[in-house]
C-alpha cells in the first residue's frame, strides 16, 4: 500500500512546506498458514509466536519509570518494561503497536497481540511485548493522529510530519515527511481523500488551520483560532479543533467556525466517534486560571457548528473524555463517577461509581484517573489505588479490577487484529472513513466488539 505523494510547495499566504516522499511497499500476498511445527512469527522480532483462539486485546499503562502491558480481558500483568523519563502514550493504528513519545521521538512498543487476514477469516497469535528498536526520530515527539490507515507524527520542536501507512508503523516502510514553516505545538490530520490537515503557529502563538491536498496545494485556511488545540474526527470525516474562542470544523471542503455564549471559550480537548457527527470537547471559561477546574462540556453538531453545554456533578480533565461504542459522550468527574452522555439530548443517562473521589493535581504530567475505550469495554485507571479498572456502560457497573504496583498514568491499547484495508491517493477509487466496527449492544460482550479511541488528545497549556 502507498501512501499519497505530494509535490514540494511554496504557498503564499499559507504554510509554506517542503517535502521529502518514499515509496512504499505494495504487497497484497496473505500471509503464510501458520503450522503446528513452525509457530507463526510477528512481523516485528523473529519471535515465534502462540496462535490463540481468539484476539487478545492488550493495554499499555505508563507509570514513573516504565511501562506495563496489561491482558484487557483479564488486566493481568503481561510484561513490565523499564524507561526512564516521562513516557507518554499514542494510538499507532495497526492493532498490534502503540507509539510511546520518549527520549529520541517516537518508539514503537508492541504489546504482543496481532491477528493475520486469512481469506475470509484470522488467526489470532500472542507473543512477550517489547520494547522495539523502531523510532520515528523527533526533536520534542507530541501529537500522534490516526486516520483512514494512516498514521500522523507531529514534532513540536521542528515543525515535522510523519506520515506512514498505519500497517506499517513497525516498519518505517514509505514515510513521508511534510516540513512545516514554523514550529509549535501542533497537530496534523490525514483525511481519506489525501488531503491533510495542519494547524498554524510558532513558539508564540498558535492561530489556526491549513488543508492541504494531494499535491500540497491549499484548499482551505482560517486564522480564526487562538491557541488552537487538539482534534478529533466526528462521522463524515468531519474535524473538530479547538481554540480559545470556541473551535472550527472542517468538513466537505469547507471550515466553519462554532460560535460559543463565551468571549473566552476554550475548547482544547475534544472526543470524536465515527457513529456520531457530534463532538465531546471540554470548556473553559477563565483565561487568567493558573490551573481552571472545569464543570461544564461542550458538544458541538459538526452538522449546522451548533453547540450545547452540559453541566457536571464534578469537575474532570483532559484525560477524562472518551466515547462509548454507540457514540456516547464519556466523561470521568471529580466525584469518582464516569458521566454517560447521550450527545443528542445531551442528557446524562447514568453516572458510574468507579473510582473514589479524587482532585486534579496542580503539574499535568502528574497522574490523575484517565479513561480510554477499546474492545467494547471502557478502562480506568486509578492512581490513588494502584489499580485500572474496566466498566461496562450498558450494565452500568465495573466488571473487572486489576491491581498494580505501581501508580499508572497514561494509558493506550491494541485491539490484537489487523487494521482495515484503505485506498489512498488513487483516483477513480472508493474511499472508507476509518473502520471501528461499531456494533449494538445487543448480546453484549466484552471480548466481541471493536472500538479503537486512539485520538485522545492532550493539554500541555496548563
């Protein structure tokens, strides 16, 4: 599969960027049956491997001075993997790694479970995780976006873009790299008919958004976006990003900015889902806060950039917001409990206990319960316990607890099958929106569906 070309160009009035592309690798064999005698090996260690009989999904939890990979179906410990330093977690997209933002850039962790395509049908194979000797260098590694198979480093000391086919994070195979003429903390977008999207700033200051096409040429811009922060994608590959007075969508080639009752409205985090054109963002209302404790969320209709606001029993952070299979607006408040959203009413339909009641501490990098979905299940960790725990909100309880050593903090995961096929950049051909597998409720299990929240964003403007 070969990731987009794009042409080096100078845009007036734009971002101007360069831009180094290489080729990848098609390749369309299945992989070989795997035998009783000769155990299948993954792709990234020689490591023979055991097929299993079903996927595995796995988390990875950071903690101060590592990090563990956790069975999702058990939360058992699978490994404890030391690293020094103030490791941060990125969704990597190909269902067997995730991207940990450390000394050097980005580094490929692979938790150990993947699946192989076989027809109609997968194998599901497990193996030790590791730590791999696959970076994708990076002056200060930041934001790490998912989309449409492809996978988006942003360098916030440079200004750099990565861009690799998501199945092939652990190879390196056809990076392409877009040199952006500033750097700030940033973010970039890959979008489904090869267009990408970027935001604007320097080390001052960070404006707005710029879409590039296929070849590099702006399509759209709006500078209509202080401080503009975080993204996610909502149904119909709209994007939602946000500022300091509100937020702007783009979507169908055009950006629309969403006003807010607010003269300073800061939208920095957001939660998006392929089942709904709805956005989950956080709200902020005091601009000279040193550290503001927030009650209320938005929800922003990419349909008509309208926004409604929901009050909280509590207040909550940036690692407080997800979205449940169905498009339900998740939110993890100080009173312990996670908040369930219906984002049309934009009512709350139950309110979870799951962790005791916690405040958020003064340093963002200091652990704080943070939620993240996968497999149809939600998890939640819980620094003040040493533990993680996952809920089920359509019973509306926690089914499982794992105990830790260790205080986790940030936390990520791999589904243990194969990401979606995509097209990319070809002319005259389909183009899917990113796959999730989002199915009902009905005969709810926890190891039956697929829901992949990789795009969680965070805030280091505290």
């Amino acid at each position: 599969m070969k990731l987009r070309s794009r042409a080096a160009t100078a845009l007036a009035l734009a971002l101007p960027l360069a831009l180094v592309a290489a080729c990848g690798t098609d390749s369309d064999e299945p992989a070989a049956e795997p035998t009783e005698s000769a155990p299948a090996a993954d792709e990234t260690t020689d490591e023979p491997a055991t097929e299993v009989q079903g996927r595995s999904p796995r988390l990875a939890v950071t903690y101060d001075g590592g990090i563990k990979v956790l069975d999702a179906q058990t939360l058992e410990e699978v490994a404890d993997i030391e690293l020094a330093g103030f490791n941060r977690l990125n969704p990597a997209g190909d269902g067997q790694h995730v991207l940990v933002s450390t000394t050097g850039g980005f580094q490929v962790l692979d938790t150990g479970t993947y699946g192989q395509g076989h027809g109609d049908h997968y194998h599901y194979f497990t193996k030790s995780p590791q730590l791999t000797d696959v970076v994708y260098a990076a002056e200060t590694p930041g934001h790490a976006v998912v989309h449409d198979g492809v996978t988006a480093l942003f360098d916030d000391g440079t200004g750099l873009i990565q861009l690799v086919d998501s199945d092939e994070i652990a190879t390196q195979e056809g990076v392409e790299e877009v040199q952006l003429a500033e750097a700030h903390h940033g973010v970039a977008v890959p979008l489904s008919d090869g267009s990408l999207l970027v935001t604007e700033g320097n080390e001052d200051e960070r404006t707005g958004i710029r879409v590039l096409d296929a070849d590099g040429e702006e399509i759209a811009a709006s500078d209509e976006c202080p401080g503009v922060h975080g993204e996610a994608v909502a149904q119909g590959e709209a994007v939602v990003v946000g500022c300091t007075d509100g937020a702007l969508i783009y979507a169908d080639g055009e950006i629309t900015k969403v006003e807010t009752p607010d003269e300073y409205s800061r939208i920095g985090n957001q939660a998006g889902s392929e089942t709904s054109p709805i956005m989950l963002g956080d709200y902020k209302t005091d601009p000279d806060a040193d550290l503001e404790r927030p009650t209320t969320v938005s929800l922003i209709d990419t349909r008509d950039a309208s926004l409604e606001l929901v009050e909280l029993p509590g207040s909550y952070t940036f690692r407080s917001l997800a979205r449940g299979d169905d498009g339900e607006a998740l939110v993890l408040t100080t009173d312990g409990s996670l908040q369930v959203i219906d984002p049309e009413t934009a009512e709350i339909t139950a309110s979870i206990p799951v962790v005791d009641e916690w405040e958020e501490p003064e340093e963002w990098q200091e652990p704080r319960p943070a939620v993240f979905t996968l497999d149809g299940s939600v998890y939640v960790t819980d620094p003040a316990n040493n533990a993680v725990h996952a809920v089920d909100i359509i019973d509306g309880e926690v089914w499982a607890t794992g105990e830790l050593d260790v205080a986790p903090n940030e936390i990520s995961g791999a589904l243990g099958e194969p990401p979606a096929e995509h097209d990319h950049g070809h002319e005259d051909e389909a183009h899917e929106d990113e796959a999730h597998e989002d199915e009902d409720h009905e005969d709810h299990d926890h190891g039956d569906e697929d829901h992949d929240h990789g795009d969680e964003d965070h805030d280091h403007d505290h």
